[in-house]
C-alpha cells in the first residue's frame, strides 16, 4: 500500500469490481498500461467472484504475479481504504447499480480521484440505463468506433453528458505493428479456415439464449457436432462452477443439458485466452468471446439457429459474415469477419485507444484545480430509497436496519414498477432501436428476474 511520503512517481490506480466479467475486464484495461501502481479491490457482494473465478479472471495480467496487489474488502471499509492509500485513478468496474453505489463512496474523499468506468464487452445496442449510472463518472471507457457513436448519440438524447473514450477491448492481443490496422484477418485465405488446434470451444452465456426450448437445442447441436467427429474434442466454455455465481444467473445451465454427452464433448472452466490455445474454431450466439478469439486470429461462427433479436444481444454481428447455421457448426465451417465490418466493431487501429491518454488529462485539470468533481446526487425517495439501493447490490452483507426496513419494503415495490415499465414500453410503441441509431430507449430485454432480485435483498 501507498502513503503519504513514499508515493512512486507513477500514476497510483484501484480498479473496484466485484463480478468476475468486470474483474476481467479491469484486470486485463489496467494491464494495457505501462508504467503504473496498480492494485484492485473486490468488495463482498452476492456476486463477487470465488478464489477460482479470480484466478481464471486475472490469468496472464500483472494482478496474477502479485497476490498483494488484490484485496476483498466490505462495502463500509472502502472509503476508508481510499482514503489512505490515495489513489490518482479509480476504475468502477461493474453492473450498473454497483457503479452508483461505489461512486457514492468515493464522494465520500477529501482528496478526490479520477473515476472512470465502462463496459466489459460488447455493448451495442447502447442502453439508457448503462450510460444513466455512468453519468457521474469523469470517463466512460467503450471498444468500438460503433460503440463511440452509439453512446454519444444516446446521450445527445438524454441530455446526459459524460465524457467518452475509445479503447481496444483488452481481450485482444497486442498487435506486433503499432502503426498497422488492428485486423483479425490473418495469414492466407487457406489458413482463414481453421485455428491452430482442432477444438471447437462453444462460449456459453448465463441468459442468451433464455428459453429452455433453444437452449436444449444448443446443446443437442454441440452433441451432434461431437458425435460427427469422435476424435476431436466440443468443449463447453463456463464460467461459474456449480455454487458459484457471475454477472448474470444462468436459466438451464449447461451442466444439466449435457448429462449424458459423448466423452469427446467436455466442460471447461479454464480462462478462455488457455481454451483458445487449442481451438480450431469458436462458436457462440454472441458472447464477446467471438471477438477475442478473432483476436487471436481463430475463425467464428455466430449461430443463427434464432435469428437476430434484442434478447439475443446479437445485432452488432450482422454484416459481420460470421453467421452460421448448426449444419455449419456439425460440420466445423467457420469464418473470419468482413473487413470493413471489422474496422467498425472492436479491430480498430491501436492508435485510436486514447482513453488512458484523456484519463491522463483529467488527472492534471484536477490536480491543477480545473476539473470539478462530478458527484453523485442523493437519490429520489431519500434516505429509504438509498438504503433500498444499497441493500439491493449488497444483499446479505449490508446488515443495517434501514437495509433489513428497505429490502422488505423494496422488494415488491421494485416488482411492481419493473411490471409497469414494460407494460408502459409495450403499449407506447417504442422500438428496441431508435431510428437504427443502435441506441435504445427502452427498458433492457435481459433484465435479471425478479425473484433473483428479491432474494439478493433478504
């Protein structure tokens, strides 16, 4: 830990995060950036990743070589951790009431750092929520020329203004040519049609698809896919053993819909940079796994099976090139993207990262007096709405008594005007996208069930 006296020259950053997609993501932003003193803190929530999920979470960062520089921290020591150890930049890495909550914490310094946040990985269609509790951050980081646009647009509408910066998705591997277009197409065309193994690694997702009915049948078409060749290996990418939680709660989890799979179809819960080592091909319905493994140059295919829907999250991949049908996955047909489409989504040159360039600009107005901290207001409905907030992203570790007071009340309350919200959406007419600007209005297709919510808060 840092103190008065003994700082390093170096920018000194925290990454606060608590479930394992946003541990990754901070984890492997932060490990983009040379010449820093890094540390993260996981704060308790239901959510906070287990000692397996960090390891695979930080696998091949700096965080992994340092035990020292990850700390589990309560809710209530946060502020005071901060406090002494004085950061310059502090990354809010999160779901979106968590990011609020946080932010809460760090108004609570006398010595104020730069807060930045963002999204772990694919992030179109831009939603109103998303940007609404990132609106007091000094820096929103996003990964695409796409993302860039659709987020400011968002926020000419909403009249909420934050600023907004490009960076590479830090999934991706450094190109060797700092000065050459970021392109997942490599090699000759012939090499284009495979990877350097011969796995074909499935990215599973907790609520895409959600019915049970496309789910079975996912995992029908991977049993054929490894009934078709016995002697190479369909391997189900999880990311959360059985207990264990991640950012979303998984509706019909693999592990049941493939009891009685072939012995060539297996489970991993490696980091998935190792599952890719040995892959000849991706397959998923649009994890932002697609994208990190074209990365590293291993051809994809976004199935099809369902079309393309909101609730699917897979709109950003049309015009992509990459989609297929489950004949193409049985028969191992994948493909590399469209260039152009490439350049837009997530492969832009690596000069136009500039997010640790403007956070390094923000960290001088501030420190020269010119940069106003951007505070997070007190909530509508009070102290009771705010313990209501509180309770609902800590669950069982905030013990308070106007916690216990607000969840019981909350609870229902929250239900009700979710309900009202989508019937409200419904009937009005408003369209997922606006005028196919990939921003939305609308309430989020993929919010989490209720009843996950309410047991959270008890």
């Amino acid at each position: 830990m840092t103190y008065p006296g003994s700082r390093a020259p170096r920018l000194r950053v925290v990454a606060i995060a608590d479930a394992d997609s946003f541990v990754k993501w901070s984890a492997a932003l932060l490990d983009r950036v040379a010449d820093i003193s890094q540390h993260m803190l996981l704060v308790r929530t239901p959510l906070v990743v287990s000692d397996a999920q960090k390891h695979a979470a930080l696998a091949g960062t700096r965080f992994a070589e340092d035990a020292r520089s990850v700390t589990r921290i309560a809710h209530g020591d946060v502020a005071s951790w901060l406090a002494r150890d004085r950061p310059d930049v502090v990354v809010l890495a999160g779901r979106a009431p968590f990011v609020r909550l946080m932010g809460r914490e760090i108004d609570r310094l006398a010595e104020r750092p730069i807060v930045v946040s963002g999204l772990p990985g694919m992030s179109i269609p831009a939603l109103r929520g998303a940007l609404e509790y990132r609106r007091y951050a000094d820096l929103m980081v996003v990964h695409s020329r796409r993302e860039v646009a659709a987020y400011s647009r968002l926020g000419r509408r909403l009249g909420v203004t934050v600023p907004i910066a490009l960076a590479t998705l830090p999934y991706i591997p450094d190109a060797a040519d700092e000065g050459a277009p970021r392109s997942p197409l490599r090699g000759t065309e012939a090499e284009l049609l495979t990877g350097p193994g011969t796995d074909l690694v499935f990215a599973a997702q907790a609520l895409v698809p959600a019915a049970h009915e496309e789910r079975r049948r996912i995992a029908e078409i991977l049993r054929l896919a490894a009934v078709a060749d016995p002697t190479r290996r369909v391997v189900v990418k999880l990311r959360a053993r059985p207990g264990e939680v991640e950012t979303h709660e998984e509706r019909d989890p693999y592990t049941d819909l493939l009891e009685d799979a072939p012995e060539n179809l297996v489970l991993s819960y490696a980091p998935m940079s190792e599952a890719l080592v040995t892959a000849q091909g991706l397959v998923t319905v649009s994890s932002t796994a697609a994208i990190e493994a074209l990365g590293y140059g291993i051809p994809v295919i976004v199935l099809d099976e369902f079309g393309v829907r909101p609730e699917l999250l897979n709109q950003v991949f049309e015009g992509s090139e990459l989609a297929g049908s489950a004949d193409d996955v049985v028969a191992r047909r994948f493909r590399h993207p469209d260039a152009q489409w490439a350049a837009t989504n997530y492969f832009h040159r690596p000069d136009e990262s500039i997010w640790w360039d403007e956070v390094r600009h923000l960290v001088a107005l501030r420190r020269r007096g010119l940069l106003p901290a951007r505070t997070v207001p007190r909530p509508r409905g009070g102290a009771l709405h705010a313990a209501w907030h509180r309770k609902s992203v800590l669950g069982a570790e905030d013990r308070t008594v106007s916690g216990a007071i607000a969840g019981f009340v909350g609870a229902p309350v929250a239900a009700a005007l979710l309900a009202r919200k989508r019937r409200r959406a419904a009937s009005d007419g408003r369209e997922w996208r606006d005028d196919a600007s990939d921003f939305t209005l609308a309430p989020s297709p993929l919010a989490e069930p209720v009843k996950r919510h309410a047991a959270v808060i008890r």
